[in-house]
C-alpha cells in the first residue's frame, strides 16, 4: 500500500511472470496506471475461459465493480507493475476482499 485517506487507496502490485494474484472479489470502482508488463490474464473461479489483455507502460484504466471471483495472472515475459487507486465506500475497508 502506498497511501491510505479516507475512502481513497492507492496500491502499487507487482507480479513476475506466471506469478498469480489470490482469489478475491472487486466490490469498489477503482483506476489502475500500468508501470510495466505486457500481458496479464484474468481467470476466473466459476471455470469460464480467461480474459487475455496485452498492456503497455501507461495505459490507465477505469475498472467497475463486479463480485465474480477472480485473479489476475501474469501471462507475459515482462514483470507486470500497476498503481491502482481504489475509491472505497468507508474508510478501513478492504479494497480487493478474498474470494
């Protein structure tokens, strides 16, 4: 974690390649900036075919919330660095809630 105020936190994630983040649920809009990388996978717990992006440094994206549980992948041969900024409906709340 980078910073926390109030209902906003800003997350920095890194994974290596083929590294895998845990299963979890996305309950708040947030904006990811992409530091590095070039492809990231989203696989999901219900067994449904993976959603494969190619990323780029600086590509930003505006995410909605969805409670489908899931987990990003690093399919690519680059390190994979975001900054997500998570717009959290209290203070304390878990941004990325274990699913």
């Amino acid at each position: 974690m980078l910073l926390e105020r109030g209902t906003t936190l800003v997350r920095r994630l890194t994974l290596e390649p083929g590294e895998a983040m845990h299963w979890h649920r996305d309950p708040y809009h947030r904006v990811s900036v992409v530091l590095s990388g070039d492809a990231l996978a989203i696989e999901f717990r219900d067994g449904a075919p993976p959603e494969r992006f190619e990323v780029t440094p600086g590509l930003v994206d505006w995410d909605e919330p969805t409670d489908r549980p899931h987990r990003g992948v690093n399919v690519g041969a680059q390190r994979y660095e975001e900054v997500t900024v998570f717009f959290l409906d209290r203070p304390g709340a878990i941004p990325q809630p274990d699913a």
